[in-house]
C-alpha cells in the first residue's frame, strides 16, 4: 500500500468482520461483477487489511464461529 495515500480506519462488528473475511476467502474475485478493475483491487486490500490487522483475529475463524457471525448478521435483515 502507498504510504502517501489517505487512510480511512472503519470499525466493523466482529460478525461483519468474520462473514467479509471467510466470504473473500471463498470468493474467486475473478468471477464478481465489476465496472472497474479499482472494484477488484479494493476488495483485494480489504482481505488483506483482516489478515494484517492485529487488532482483529478473525483469519483463524472457525466453522461454527463463521455460521454464528452468519446467523447473528442475518437475523433482523427484514428483506
């Protein structure tokens, strides 16, 4: 990443966190519609922000902690 760019710090429920990571994971994002190629990247650096950041151990996820993420995120969707 270019040290000189703006940096924008987001804070993400845990969940939200867990789905993203085990989604782009799982993800080929060789097959997601883009109108950019910068679509494609971005979604490249966020992965890679959660397996860098420290403060945010969600790369050793596991199964049932992905489905509980899953549910709690999924249950007052409304649509």
């Amino acid at each position: 990443m270019d040290s000189d760019l703006p940096v924008v710090n987001l804070r993400l429920w845990r969940a939200d966190a867990v789905v993203l990571f085990d989604w782009l994971m799982t993800t080929d994002l060789n097959t997601v519609p883009i109108t950019h190629p910068a679509q494609k990247q971005a979604l490249a650096d966020v992965l890679s922000r959660f397996e860098w950041a420290a403060d945010v151990d969600v790369t050793g996820s596991t199964a049932e902690e992905i489905t509980a993420a899953q549910e709690e995120l999924a249950k007052d969707m409304g649509w």
